[in-house]
C-alpha cells in the first residue's frame, strides 16, 4: 500500500497495545524496524496479517511520531508520547501506581492527580486513533494496564464495532483496588470493551465484584450488563509457542551448546537456574538468599551444584529497579565470597538479555528451573522452560503466586516469601527420583501443548466475534 494512504486506511481488525509489534535496529548502519520477539507479537501476527490489520501502539520514544508504515504485511500506526506524558502516564501511573497496587502493592503505590492528567490523555489519544484506523463494523483488540481508559473512550466514538481487552498482569482484589484514586474510571474505561479477558480465574472474579460494587452494574455468571449491553467477562491464560521452543531445543547447534555449557560451569554439578526480567515481584533477592541458606546448612556443596541467575535489565531509571539490582548483586556477592573457590563460583549472575538460542540452551542445561515471583499474572518463563524439556527431564520449582500455577500443578509448588521452604524445594528437586520427575514434566508438557499461544488467540478472537 503506498505510504500515503496508510494513514487513511480503514482495518477490520485493530491491535492496540503500548508498544508497537516492532522495534528499531541498524542493518549496514541504517535505522530500519524488525519484529519484535515477544510472545504477543508472535501470538497476534497471523491474525493481524490475515485480517489485513493494523498495530496501534508507541514507539518507545519520547517526542514525534514517525508517520504511519507498513511492516511484514501490518501496518504499524506510531502514537507519540511527550517527555512530560512519559513522567506522568507511563513512568508515573503505569509503573509506579498500577504496576505495584496489581501486583499486591509488594511495593506502596503512589497516587498522584498530575500523573492521571497524562494517563487520560493518553489513553484518548490511543482511543482516537483506533476510531479513525478501524473499519465500520471492525474488530479492536486492547491490550493492558495502560490503556485501561481507552474501551468506554473509543466506544464513545464508535458504537459501531466490536472492541475486546485483556490484562496481562493480576488484577488485585478488592482490599487493594479500592484504594485507587480512579477506581470507577478504570472499571468503567475497561467495561466499555465487549469481552474481557483475565489470565486467571481469580482475577475475573475479582473484576466483577469491583464493578458491581462500584460502576453500578449487575452480574450474572460471567456476564456483566452495562445499560443496555452485555460484557462477557472471561479467563484466558496466556500460553507459548510451544512448537518454536521444543523444535529450537533439539536443534543440534542447541544441544552443544548446552553441552558446552554444563561443561563450562563444572561436570558433575547440577544446575539451578532463573531466569527472570529484574523485576521486584520476580522475587530474585528470596531466591538467591534460598540458594545461601541451601549452601549454608549443608544441604548441597558448591562440588554439587550451581545456580545461574539470569536478570534482564528493566526500567532501569526508576528508583526501585536501581535499589532491588544494587540488593541482588550485594547477595550474590555475599555467597560468592562466603562459599566460593577458587575456579569454582556458587552463583553466576548474567544481568542481560539472551538471544533466542541461547536461552533455550541455558534452559536444556538447566536440572532445576526456579520460577518463584511474589506475584504474576501468568509467567511464560515456567512453560518455556517446559516446552524445551522433550526428553521429559528437569524440575520446575513454581511459585504458588503465579498465574502458570493452577495450570502446571505437577510443579514443586512453594511459597516464595518463605527461605527456608524455597531452599527445601530446592533441594527436593535436586534430589527427586528421574522416574517422578519424568511423570511430573510428562504430564506439564501435556498440559501447555494443548493450549499454546495460538490457541490462547484464537479462543479470545472467537469469543469476541460471538459475544
């Protein structure tokens, strides 16, 4: 399609999230766009291209927009975001209010109105750019915490289509979301969407008490009616691409390279890795404090084990993030220099991103996986690690909390605040029989084969054009 008529195009479907599907990258040293590798991206791809869609979302930087552009078949639409507006709307009520409360206010939630002002005004921003993208009658699919505003703003706008959401993160219970500010805006915002959707099934619930409590609506199973509409309210846990993992995991470039790596970290240890976005609800600081506790009473040697943590950087300017990294490095600098040998190191700890096939070594390699957030809305790190295990080895140790949890009960479950159990988990995994492991990982890998991230789509997609 010529760049010109981009802008004035109309879709009948619409994504919108607050990234764009692709990022910017240097190819001979020019400034081009390449797909982005996350999970939604590869999740929503199909269907976006299939509809002849388009991409609502920001390009990560503050300041202009670049104009509409087509990439890989979907066209991608910029919204810009100010300087000011990424104070207030993203580093301020997306990471510093909702990011914390949603994720059981692990750390206290600030309230400020100046950053609200921001958050409504973008999210009206997304909301008109999505009334001018999308065709009569079209599809809106909304994604996240931080367009929670933009279903009723874009209905408003256009009652002729057809607009769902979905939270990717745990929706709090009533104790903790009531002391939002915005409450009623952020449950009538969201309530504007036909479907909503929940990774859990207690963050459906959760959603509708808070919105009959307070939107004045009226419930019925998983039916929410707002005047003379009904929401379907519904649970719909995200999932991966489990043919891309299993198919890279046995791939014999990946196989030596995880070789190589069991090799470079001792022969005869049994490896206990982590991996994780270096994140306060990820709970790394519990996790390696376990692992000294493990050393500590004796219950495994550094001759024996090994543990690889590894944490990709995130919001790095936020004040959080900068204390929770100083406090990880502190402890595996602490266990290091109290159990370490020369040539043989308890912890190694990588504070970056991998690339694709190298995370699914690091995953092959691994004996133990500990997947132990405070709180997730679902965790796609656990069911990764899964998908690579197509020799039905390993140990997944999950937290309680995480949304993965209901779905792979086959797990080592354990309560992430508590030292003293996570380092017994650990230990049991370490030490479980090879035939209950293989029993445990057989019946997981059973579970997220037959729910994928493509099937997690589908099932949301057919919900909304049902509904």
């Amino acid at each position: 399609m010529p760049k010109e008529n981009i802008a004035d195009h109309r879709w009948p479907m619409v994504i919108m999230a607050n990234s764009l599907p692709v990022r910017r990258a240097k190819t001979k040293g020019q400034a081009t766009w390449e797909m982005s590798p996350g999970g939604l991206v590869s999740a929503l791809k199909p269907f976006v291209e299939k509809a002849g869609g388009a991409w609502i979302g920001w390009t990560g930087t503050a300041g202009r927009a670049p104009d509409p552009f087509m990439h890989e078949s979907i066209a991608n639409i910029p919204v810009p975001i100010n300087a000011a507006e990424l104070k207030g709307f993203y580093q301020g009520v997306c990471n510093r209010t909702l990011w914390p409360l949603y994720h059981d206010a692990i750390r206290p939630a600030e309230y400020h109105r100046h950053w609200w002002i921001h958050y409504v005004e973008v999210n009206r921003r997304f909301a008109e750019a999505a009334a001018k993208a999308v065709a009569p009658g079209g599809l809106v699919w909304v994604h996240d915490y931080h367009l929670h505003l933009v279903p009723r703003m874009l209905r408003e706008l256009r009652g002729d289509i057809r607009i769902g959401f979905f939270l990717h993160i745990p929706f709090p219970p009533e104790e903790l979301f009531q002391r939002l500010p915005w409450r009623r805006q952020i449950l009538e915002g969201t309530l504007g969407a036909d479907v909503v959707g929940f990774q859990t099934k207690a963050g459906a619930q959760n959603f509708m008490r808070l919105a009959q409590h307070h939107s004045g609506t009226r419930g019925r199973g998983s039916r929410l009616q707002v005047g003379d509409r009904s929401v379907h309210v519904g649970v719909f846990p995200i999932s991966i691409d489990y043919e891309r993992y299993e198919s890279t995991a046995r791939h014999p470039a990946v196989i030596n390279h995880s070789d190589q790596l069991r090799k470079n970290l001792g022969l005869g240890r049994r490896i206990v890795l982590g991996v994780d976005r270096l994140d306060y609800t990820k709970g790394i600081d519990v996790r390696v404090k376990a692992f000294g506790e493990l050393l500590s009473k004796g219950m495994q040697t550094i001759h024996d084990t090994v543990l690889v943590q590894v944490a990709v950087p995130s919001r790095e300017r936020i004040e959080e993030y900068q204390e929770l990294r100083s406090s990880v490095e502190e402890l595996v600098g602490q266990i290091n220099g109290r159990f370490g040998e020369v040539g043989i190191a308890p912890v190694h700890y990588l504070r970056r991103n991998l690339p694709f096939e190298e995370l699914v070594a690091m995953y092959r390699a691994a004996d133990v996986m500990l997947v132990t957030p405070f709180c997730d809305g679902m965790n796609l790190v656990a069911k990764e690690y899964i998908a690579t295990r197509f020799d039905n080895t390993g140990v997944l140790i999950l937290s309680e909390f995480a949304g993965a949890a209901p779905e792979l009960r086959n797990s080592v479950l354990v309560n992430p605040h508590d030292v003293d159990g996570l380092a017994e988990a650990i230990h049991r995994g370490l030490t479980m029989s090879s035939k209950n492991a293989k029993r445990s990982m057989r019946a997981m890998r059973r579970v997220i084969r037959r729910n994928t991230v493509h099937d997690w789509a589908r099932s949301f997609m057919k919900a909304l054009r049902k509904d």
